[in-house]
C-alpha cells in the first residue's frame, strides 16, 4: 500500500494551510472539552485551598470556590471534585 501524497503548491502555502488545519481542529477539540490546552495545563499547577470567610470550617477549591469540606469528609484530595484543579492543602 502506497501512503504517499504529492502537493503541488509551494511549501510556503501548505504550511499555511496545515497551520489553518491544526487551529481549526484545536478550536472545534476545545468546543467539544471545554476547554483549552492552556486552561487544562493551568489546572495542573496546585492552587492553595482557601478557607471560607462565613464558615471557618468550610475549605473552598481556589478554582471554582466549591465547598471541600463536605465532599472530602476530612480527606484532603489533590484535585477538587468539582472542577478538577490540582490543590495545595499547605500552610
């Protein structure tokens, strides 16, 4: 089986194209996950867990500011539940 393809354009014009391509594709793939590479990346960077200012005892993700404390049941996570954010639980 031959996999081979010939362009007949100049190489400046097809990796416009192919460029073209790659960023459509990477915006429809964001359409679809929600998200974009950056934001997932930035998730995985640990954010320290803040504490709520009502309740003292409410541990709040510092991404999406959801209550940590009741879902974990005195567990403390690496990723909020939630939203997925990577967190710090250190003083």
């Amino acid at each position: 089986m031959n996999n081979k393809v010939t362009v007949n354009m100049p190489k400046k014009d097809f990796d416009k194209a192919v460029k073209s391509g790659v960023e459509q594709a990477m915006k429809e793939c964001e359409l679809t996950i929600g998200m974009t590479v950056k934001e997932a990346v930035e998730k995985q960077i640990p954010k320290k867990v803040m504490l709520s200012k009502e309740y003292p005892l409410y541990e709040l993700c510092p991404n999406c500011g959801k209550n940590l404390f009741s879902f974990a049941n005195g567990w403390q996570y690496n990723y909020c539940p939630y939203c997925g954010q990577a967190l710090d639980w250190g003083e």
